[in-house]
C-alpha cells in the first residue's frame, strides 16, 4: 500500500470542510494512545511549554520517590528505562531543544542525587552516559548563550 507524502495530505486536509477536518483528528485520536496524548498536548498545554515542563519534573520526582523503595536493581533498570521512554515522547512533543535539555539534565541530577546504587549495574551505568551524551547533542543544537548556560549546569552534574 502506497502511503501519500506529507503535501499531499496537507492539500487534501485544506480542502475538508471543518466538521470532518474534525472527525478525521477524533479518529485519529481514537486509533492509539500515543496521538491522543500528543492531541492533548497540542490543544491544551503547547502555548506554555514552562508549564509542561514544570508537570514533566514533577513527574520525574514523584517516579524517582516510588524508586527509593525499591532494593532491587533490576526492577530498578526496568523502571527507569520506563521513565526515560516517557520523557523522550514528552521532548519530542515538545519540539524545543532547550526544554528538551533542560528535562534530560533534570533527570541525571535526580539520579545522582537518588541513593540508587547505579554504580553497581553496567547498564544504568551506560544510561547515564547516554543521556548525558544526548545532553551534549542537544545543546550543540542550541544558541551560543544558551549553550553556555546549559554546559555549565552540565559541569555541576558530572
């Protein structure tokens, strides 16, 4: 099945009349989670990204204090990849490297400040250097002003 390009879709969706432009979005929305989330972020929290970004750490705190209870290292690892997963979705709804960034390092502080022993497991060992990788990448898409802000935040969590 040939699937149309993005101009085409454009044209054929500037043609629809509003009512089933409409129905076409629930329907979408209805198809999987993932649009209906990204719908929602659309409609109700794209015009103050501070806000989302705010929700998005309080989130990391409140699955980072469900962690301080947890002994096991591999539930650990699965969790955290969990999180991860989520917060990647979040940046890429965002579409904003800055926030983007500023979530990733918010992430590493609260794990280095946890009493997660990461130090012991190879793999959380390894997700941390690759967020702080992406970190790296991230800001070098940025600003020159910003940039600096962001390595020095970086500096203090390293």
């Amino acid at each position: 099945m040939k699937v149309s390009s993005l101009s085409e879709l454009k044209k054929e969706l500037h043609e629809l009349p509003q009512k089933q432009l409409m129905d076409l979005c629930l329907s979408l929305a209805k198809y999987k989670k993932d649009n209906k989330e990204f719908l929602d972020y659309l409609l109700f929290q794209s015009h103050d990204k501070q806000s989302f970004v705010t929700a998005i750490k309080t989130e990391i705190d409140e699955h980072f204090n469900e962690l301080k209870f947890q002994t096991n290292l591999y539930f650990v690892k699965k969790s955290l990849r969990k999180l991860l997963r989520t917060l990647t979705k979040y940046c890429k709804y965002m579409g904003d490297k800055a926030s983007a960034t500023d979530v990733h390092i918010y992430f590493c502080v609260k794990l280095k400040a946890s009493n997660i022993p990461y130090h012991k497991s190879q793999l959380l060992v390894n997700m941390y250097e690759q967020q702080l990788k992406k970190i790296n990448t991230l800001i070098l898409g940025l600003h020159e002003d910003l940039q600096q802000d962001y390595f020095n935040e970086l500096q203090q969590i390293l």
